[in-house]
C-alpha cells in the first residue's frame, strides 16, 4: 500500500504536448499535494528566466506562477477533477481541462506584458467509490421466467473517470438462491451493464422473494468497491413483453423550451390481450439532472419539459425509458433516449476585466503611471458567450473618446471566447486627464441581437514630470528701509501640476553669502524675510533668484526673479559737496547773470531729496536758482569798485520733517578788459625839437601812459603805427622809449609825426593813439610856425605821412631850372610853362590839408572854431571816465564772449561758460565740467562801447593826449575834442610824392 502511494505522487505527468490554436498543454494527476511542479515556462519554452516578471492571471486558487521563473505549482487547494466546474458535466471518456494564463513583463525594454495561454490536463486518480443508488435493490421476476431470461440492475456510480469508474459487478447469493440466479455484465455504450440471470426454476408459491448481494467494483488501483442488498421478488406470471419500435431514440429540444413543450415520444407494443397489453412507460435510471427537467407520460410516452432547460449547463440528457405491461407478472422492456439541447440567443456576452502584468486592480480600478509607453496594456479583457455558433461570435469595442483600445491577447480561434489587452493609444497626461471611464461595450450575432457593457476606471497616476512654475516669474516689491529685522518683504509661491510629493515645494535663496545675509525666505511657504535692516543709500535695488524644488524623484526645479527696490525714508541731510565755495566772475557781466554753481546731494530719494536752496542773508545781490544750484547775480560787477562778495548757502530738503545744512559762497570779482590805455605824456600838440645831426640810438621822447584794469589788461605794447617813412625813428615796445634809429641827412629835416598806438594785453585788446611831433633842426626861430604846422598835423588824416623839411626838395627845383636855363631858351620857356601849370594845379587844391613835404608859413593858416571840447570823466574813485571801446576788425571780439558754466545732473537749466582765466579754488565746477548732462547754454557778454568811426580829412585828437581808438583801424576818431583853433591850408607845400 504504500509502495502504491509513493508511485502515484511519482505519477504526475509533465508531458510538453504541441500547443493546440497557440496554447500550452501540461498533464497532471489531480490531487497532488501543494507546491508540485506542474511546468516550466521559462525551461520548457524558450522564454527569458531573467529580466522578466511572470504573473498568473487565470488559474487560481489551483495554480500559483514563480514571477522569475515561470513555474507552475499546485497550491493548498488541490485540484479535485469531480469538482472541477468545466469537468462535472463532461461526456464520460472526455479529457478534463483546468486553463491557466500568465502574462510575461520585460522589466527593462518593454512595460506592455505578453500573454501566454495554456491548459493543464487533469488526470484521473481512483478517489471515488462506485455508489449504488439505493442501498436496497429490487427486481421482480416472474415466476414462469424461463431459464435464461435476463434483468437490468440498478447501475452504480463512479464519479471517476471511465478507467477508475465502474469496471465490474459481482453477486453473491445464499445457498437457496445459488442456483436459481446468477449475474451477467455486459458492455453497454463504454460502461458496464449488469443483468440478473434466472439458472432455475421459480415458484412463487413455494417462496417469493430471495435475497442477494450486489457489488460493485472500480477499475482503479487499488480497487474501490460497494455492496447493496438485491432483493428479488417472484411475481405472477405474463407471457410477452413490451417492444419498443426503436431500440434508441433522439431528439432535440431548444433550451428555454416552456414547461409542458413536448419533446419526443416513444413507442412500444405488447401482444398480450387485457392487463398484460396495457404499457406504462417510466424513466428508467434516470440521474439528476434528468428527472429534474424532463417527464414522461406513462399513457402515450410523450417526453415533456418539466424544468428550465439551460443548454450552456446541461447541453445533453441520456437516460432509458422503460415500457411495462399492466399484468399481474408484468413484462418490460427498454430504451435508450438522447435528447440533445439546442441553443438559442440567451445569453448576453460577459464582458470579464482583469488586471494584467504590473497593472493591478483595486475594486474596478486600474492605476496605470503616466509616464507609461503608448502600447501599454491596463487590463486584459475576456469576452464570452455561453452560446454557441452564431450567437456565440462576439464583436467587442471601446466605447466613447478615450485613448485606449483593443488588441487580441492571444492567437486562439475560438469563437465563444476571446481575449484582448486594453491598451493605450496615446501617451497619458496626469496634468492633463486624471483618470477615465474605459467602457467595452460587447455584441454578439445572434437574432436578435445581444449585448453587454463593462467599464473600468482607469486612474493615471502621477509621476515627476513637472517642474515647479512660478507666475510671475519676476516677483518686484517696493520695501522701505530702516526696517526691523525679520519683516516680511513678499511670498513667493510657485505651483506645480504634479500631485503628492511630487508637487510639494521646497524654497531656496540662489545667491553669495552677501545676499544669503541680507535675506531669508521660509523653505515651506516662499516667505522672504529681511535678516537686516536694508539702506536705500547703501543700495537702492537687489535682485536675486528663488527656486522651488519638489520632492519627487529625479528633482525639479522652477527658478524666479526677485527683485526688491528699496524705499526712500528722510535719513540723510543736504549736503554741499564742498566745506566752502569761492567763484571767480569777470566783471560787467549784466544782472541775473550766472557767477557759480554748488553741488548740494542728499543721499535720500524722492521728495526726501528735492533740495530747495536760498540765500542768507539775502541782500539782494545773488539769488540761487534751484533745480541748478547756479548762483545768479542780482547786480552788474565792477571790479574797480567792489572786488569781493562772500554770503551762506541753506539748503533744505522736502523731507517730513525737511533736513538742512548750510556752506558758505566766496565770490571773487575778475579784472575785464574794460578800460583803455589813457597817453599820459606827450600831448598830441606837443612838439620835441632834434638836432639833425644827432647819432642814432639818441633819445628823442618817450610816450607814457597807464590802464585802469589789471594784469594782462593792463600790460601796455608800444608800437608806431605811421609817420615813420624814413624808418628814422623806433620805439621800445615795453618802455615807450623813441630814440633814433639811423643818421638823418638834410631832406629829413622839418617836422615829423610819429602816429604811436599803445596797447594792453587783454583778450580782446584795446588801445590808445598817441601823435608824437619831432621837428628836425638845429634851432627853432620861429616857434609860431612849428606850432602852426603841429595845428594843421591834428587835423591830416592819419594815414598821410608828415616827415622831413619841404624847403630840400624846392632848392633843387631851382637848380635843376638853373641848368635847364642854361641849356636853352626852349628849356626855360618850357620849365617857365610848367611852373605856370604846377602852381595852378596846387591853386586847385587849397581845400587840402596838410600833407607831408609841403612847407606853410603862419600866413597860410587862419584861427578857425573849434571843435567842442569835453573834458575826460572821473568817476567816484577819481579816475578817468572809461571812454568808448570801438572794436577792431583785426582784433579779437573779446576773451570769451560769455561766462560758461556745465550744470551737473540740471536738465531745462541754463548753460554756463566760465572764463579760462577763472581762478582756482572752485574745484565744485569742475563737477559740472564732467557732467554727462548736458544744459542749454546762457552766453552773457560785458556791455560792448559803440564802434568807431573812421577819419576823412579831419580828425580830432584828445587835448590829453589820449586818443581812444580800438585795435586794428587806423581812423579811429577821439573821444573827447581837444584844440582850440581851426586851420585852413591856403597852398599846399607838399605833396605825397615828396614823402618817400
């Protein structure tokens, strides 16, 4: 027995059979205990045994799959054939299938699993007892039954298969039966028959019934069996039995036939006359679930329904009818009925969604993570229809707009079953959609037809596949300054379309240690906090970045701006760029003219730093324009009268309460070109006698004269301008000094005018010019004709020359007519006609004045008015009133034509130029010189005399000796008239070209 029982756990069969329609077909012996090995995937197929994951879907609680290897095992619930559900109501001799199916996942290249089908044999073991349907058997037999004569048995049963169910029967009877009955098996259909043979003769009144004893035998090893009483009666005689008309019949009935629908009729006929000829027909043998669902007429024989008949249940009903006649020993006999049940269009299709491969199933729902490949299979889907043929072909679909669709699973053709993977057709979005309805809606093609729906809720679950988003992403914030440390500034906040830990956020200051120091912000809520008080006047604006990182893996990250622009509070006073300011202005610059400009800052911003400026004490004399800080005169300078100014500056900003400082202002007065050289010596009308043999280099005169202005203004040039054709005469340009250049010969004597301009050094320059007389020699007789010749001089333009003694020039005419009249009559007559003519023509001129080489006798000149005489103007301090300041052509307009000034950082303010001779000590204006802002220009000039008028024929020369001209016209008139007499030229003595 035990050997028996070590040989069948040795018994499981693990035969690798060829797929049948692509499947995989294992054998096993039902029962084996837990954890036996039933197949090998990996080995027995070729498949991976790494890098892959196994996962039964169909098979269990039977099966449970290795997920790396793939094997098969039985589990704690053993496979017990007879309960199998698809194997109870097998057609004995048919094979017994438990089906499995394990999906395959490439755990590194493809998440979308494989499908693998398969179907395990489950083999018989003899574990079930023949059973007799009663534990007491009865037959009746006639008593007349000849030797021979057979009867059925009650059949047992064996819920084994055919090889372990019912293979034998034997009877065993008591000595009084022995030779009366004995037992006959016959092969019937597969199965094994047994019948009652009559060995002797019975008489019934001797006994009536015997007792014997039945048993049945399996055909497994080892063998089973069970035993019933079989009890046999003898009955009164009847001499035919029933004949059916067919030994077998078969029909169909529909399932879902009402009850009462007639299904079949059988037939038999008995010969005998009376009780022995009346049949009654009765279901013989019939097991559940035969009685159950169908009936039998015992008159006619018509099979009627009794029950529902359910074709995907019961499919087929095979039992035997027994026709019996009513005589006192009645007669019977039977038939074999199949009555096969036909499918209608009943059963709607069933619409099965399971989890598959990675993808599990929690109450109809599927969590599938977005970052999944397109293809990747959420549920396998298994649509059937317990129909068959037509009302079993199913057509199945996804219903609705959604990203999934149908693949078939497997390769398998059958029609009543299918399988398919519910797959993704485009990738998935958490952010987008966060979970679906899946609806399979499944129809089969009966008439009419059928249809079912399933659906499963498909929840995308998050991965970390957004980063975090600030908006904005530049956060700007106003902050006042001098605030307490740990303020809140601003929150900071970013989102992120991930869900969990993979959207929450974790703040972070991205900057140096500096920024680190200044400001802090809450890791958790994006509150930035000032760590210190901040100072707009040590920085204004601070920008740095903030990132938020979420939890998630790998981390993301989201980056903004933070800009912070400090607010301005009244913290700082005015101040004046310099302790002390000192400007240095030309004189003569017209009122409201600019005379320096300040720099005052305030480190403040805003109205805290809108600076208003005044002047104190406030004289009158300066204003100060704001916005600028120029400093305007209210007054015109003049530096001969006041050279210095110095007053304060208060300054004042708009703050609440304002701040103030004040810086005291120097204004220094700058000498100006203003006044021209006055010739203090000689008079114009003063005359130097020279011996006309003095030596050259001798002094002849010397010209003075001073300047009111200073400096270069004031540093005089002495040069001749004209009445020096002989070059006799020079001058030293810094002393004035004349003194004779070269030895004079006779025509030189007479009375020369040397036209002497003096000049100051100024920018523009300006000028005065002197008349020099020197009259050539040895004595003077007659004193009244130099000062004649000196008179008429005032009044000879000065451009004609006055040189030399026009009495040379007639003694030679004299002795050239001399000679001429010694040469001949013709040569006086023709000097005398010229002579004539020559005096005609000087006759022709007496309007002329006097011109150089002519000689006038005191008889030629006549006293004339004279002009009007003005006498110079002093002014306060005593000095000489400043004459008129014509311009010359070839002199410069002036220095500067006006004071420029840069205004610093002013915009709309006056432009100013100051002076190139503008002393130090401002270096305040040196700021504005390098100003990048540039102001519009305010050019102011000193207040410019009239021009002058040039000379004709008469001039007047100041009775001073200052003539007033400016640089570069040679006829300049006088400012003031000086002589007292009028001349007027009776004869001409010389004439121009006399003067060489």
């Amino acid at each position: 027995m035990e050997l028996n029982s070590r040989v069948l756990l040795l018994l499981v069969v693990l035969l690798h059979c060829g797929p049948a329609k692509g499947s995989i077909l294992y054998r096993v012996q039902e029962e084996q205990p837990p954890n036996t090995l039933i197949g090998s995937l990996a080995a027995d197929h070729g498949l991976p045994d790494s890098g892959h994951l196994y996962k039964l879907e169909v098979g269990a609680p039977y099966l449970r799959v290795d997920g790396k290897t793939g094997d098969i095992f039985t589990t704690e619930i053993p496979i017990d054939r007879e309960t199998l559900r698809d194997c109870r109501s097998l057609v004995k001799g048919k094979p017994c299938y438990l089906e499995f199916e394990v999906s395959v996942t490439d755990l590194l290249q493809n998440p979308s699993p494989r499908l693998i089908e398969g179907r395990i044999e489950v083999q018989d073991i003899n574990d079930n007892t023949p059973q007799f349907p009663l534990s007491v058997l009865t037959i009746s037999v006639p008593e007349n039954t000849i030797m021979g004569a057979l009867f059925s048995i009650p059949l047992a049963t064996d819920r084994d298969s055919e090889r372990n169910g019912v293979a034998d029967y034997a009877l065993t009877a008591g000595p009084d039966a022995a030779t009366l009955f004995g037992l006959q098996v016959a092969d019937d259909r597969g199965g094994k028959l047994p019948q009652l043979i009559v060995l002797g003769n019975l008489d019934r009144e001797l006994k009536d019934s015997y007792d014997l004893t039945i048993k049945a035998v399996d055909g497994g090893n080892p063998q089973r069996y069970s035993q019933a009483l079989l009890r046999v009666v003898v009955t009164d005689a009847n001499d035919n039995s029933p004949k059916f008309e067919h030994p077998s019949y078969e029909a169909e009935v529909s399932e879902n036939s009402p009850v009462g629908h007639s299904v079949l009729q059988v037939k038999a006929d008995d010969s005998d006359m009376g009780p022995n000829g009346e049949i009654e027909y009765s279901l013989h043998q019939a097991v559940d679930p035969v009685p159950k669902l169908l009936r039998i007429d015992r008159t006619t024989g018509i099979i009627y329904v009794k029950g529902p008949l359910d074709r995907e249940e019961i499919n087929s009903l095979s039992f035997y009818v027994v026709a019996r006649d009513k005589g006192p020993q009645p007669k019977s006999s039977k038939t074999f009925v199949t009555i096969e049940v036909t499918d209608q269009n009943d059963n709607a299709p069933a619409v099965e969604i399971r989890g598959i491969g990675l993808v599990t199933h929690s109450e109809g729902i599927a969590n599938i993570s977005e970052d999944m490949p397109v293809g990747t299979a959420v549920a396998l889907v298994q649509v059937s229809d317990k129909d068959e043929g037509e009302n079993a072909v199913v057509t199945c679909v996804v219903a609705g707009d959604v990203p999934f669709q149908l693949r078939p699973a497997s390769d398998s053709t059958s029609d009543n079953k299918r399988k398919y993977f519910l797959q993704t057709t485009t990738p998935l979005d958490y952010e987008r959609v966060k979970e679906y309805r899946v609806e399979i809606v499944a129809v089969d093609s009966g008439n009419p037809a059928l249809s079912s729906t399933n659906s499963l809720k498909v929840q995308v679950t998050d991965v970390n596949d957004n980063s975090p988003v600030f908006s904005p992403t530049i956060f700007e914030v106003d902050f006042a300054e001098e605030n307490q440390p740990g303020e809140t500034i601003l929150d900071v906040t970013a989102t992120d379309a991930d869900s969990g830990t993979n959207a929450e956020l974790f703040y972070n200051i991205v900057g140096d240690s500096y920024i680190k120091g200044l400001f802090e912000i809450d890791p958790n809520t994006g509150e930035v906090k000032a760590r210190t008080p901040l100072d707009r006047e040590h920085k204004e604006r601070y920008e740095f970045r903030v990132t938020a990182a979420d939890k998630g893996s790998p981390v993301h990250k989201g980056t903004a701006t933070v800009v912070i622009k400090v607010l301005d509070c009244n913290d700082n006073d005015p101040k004046f760029m310099l302790s002390g300011y000192s400007f240095s202005v030309l004189e003569n610059m017209p009122p409201l003219s600019p005379v320096g400009m300040v720099t005052v800052l305030d480190m403040d911003k805003g109205e805290n730093a809108h600076v208003h400026l005044s002047v104190e004490p406030d004289g009158g004399k300066f204003v100060v324009q704001n916005g600028t800080g120029t400093i305007l005169s209210s007054i015109s300078f003049d530096r001969e009268k006041e050279s210095s100014y110095t007053f304060r500056l208060k300054a004042v900003d708009g703050g609440e309460p304002p701040r103030s400082s004040y810086v005291g202002v120097t204004i220094n007065v700058l000498d100006e070109n203003d006044n021209d050289p006055v010739v203090t010596k000689p008079s114009n009308s003063s005359f130097r006698q020279l011996s006309p043999v003095a030596s050259p280099d001798s002094h002849v005169d010397v010209v003075e004269a001073e300047d009111l202005d200073s400096g270069p203004n004031a540093d005089l040039v002495f040069s001749i301008a004209g009445g020096n054709p002989y070059q006799l005469f020079r001058i030293s340009p810094s002393s004035g000094e004349i003194t004779l250049a070269k030895e004079m010969t006779r025509k030189h004597g007479g009375l020369h005018r040397l036209v002497v301009r003096v000049s100051d050094r100024g920018k523009p320059p300006r000028h005065a010019t002197a008349l020099v007389h020197i009259y050539v020699n040895e004595t003077i007789s007659n004193v009244s004709l130099v000062e004649a010749l000196v008179g008429h001089s005032l009044y000879t333009p000065l451009d004609r020359d006055i040189a030399g003694d026009p009495e040379s020039s007639f003694a030679a005419q004299r002795s050239n007519i001399l000679f001429g009249s010694l040469a001949g009559v013709a040569g006086v007559v023709i000097l005398i006609l010229a002579v004539v003519f020559i005096r005609h023509r000087i006759q022709r001129e007496t309007k002329s004045g006097y011109q150089a080489g002519k000689k006038e006798t005191k008889d030629l000149y006549a006293p004339k008015q004279a002009p009007k005489n003005a006498k110079g103007k002093r002014g306060k301090k005593g000095k000489l009133h400043k004459s008129p300041k014509p311009l010359g052509e070839e002199e410069e307009v002036s220095l500067q034509k006006s004071l420029k000034f840069n205004l610093d950082g002013v915009s709309d303010s006056p432009r100013i130029h100051l002076p190139l001779t503008y002393s130090p000590g401002s270096p305040d204006i040196g700021r504005h010189y390098r100003s990048n802002s540039p102001l519009p220009s305010i050019q102011l000039q000193a207040q410019s005399p009239s021009g002058s008028q040039k000379h004709q024929a008469v001039q007047d020369l100041p009775a001073t000796n200052t003539f007033v001209g400016t640089g570069g016209d040679d006829n300049s008139t006088g400012s003031d008239q000086y002589s007292d007499y009028s001349y007027k030229t009776s004869q001409s003595k010389y004439n121009n070209k006399q003067v060489r």
